[in-house]
C-alpha cells in the first residue's frame, strides 16, 4: 500500500467547492418548484450536499489518519 492519500486540507476544499454546487442546485431547484423537471436539482443537490460534509468531515479524517499510519515503521512479530 504505497499509494499517498490527498491531504485533508485539499479534501476540505473539494468539500466546500460541493457545499456551494449543492447551494446552487438548491437555489435552482427553489425558483423551479412548479416544473416537472426540477425534481433532478433537488435530488442532486442533496447528493451534493451530503458529499460535502462526507468529504469535509469523514474523508478528511481518514486521510489525516492514513497518512500517519502510512508514517509508522512496520512492527516485527514475535515468533
């Protein structure tokens, strides 16, 4: 498992960059209500949403806590 895990810092931009596409789709979907096909912003913009605060909260943690591990030197085992 070499792979480098983004930084959290980067993964809390891409988070905030969600958050406002799914303030846009919200707005969006407000102003439409009456029409038939607004049901799509509405829906994408609680996927958007819910994306956001995975990737500022969840994702960012797990990279914080991916790259420490990734850090530690193996332990040997005892046989």
């Amino acid at each position: 498992m070499s792979e480098k895990w983004p930084s959290s810092s980067s993964m809390r931009l891409v988070g905030f960059l969600w958050l406002i596409v799914s303030v846009i789709l919200t707005l969006a979907w407000s102003y439409y209500s009456s029409e038939w096909w607004s049901v799509a912003p509405g829906v994408l913009a609680v996927f958007f949403f819910v994306e956001s605060i995975a990737h500022m909260n969840v994702y960012a943690i797990l990279g914080d806590l991916m790259s420490e591990l990734q850090k530690r030197e193996p332990k040997e085992s005892v046989e």
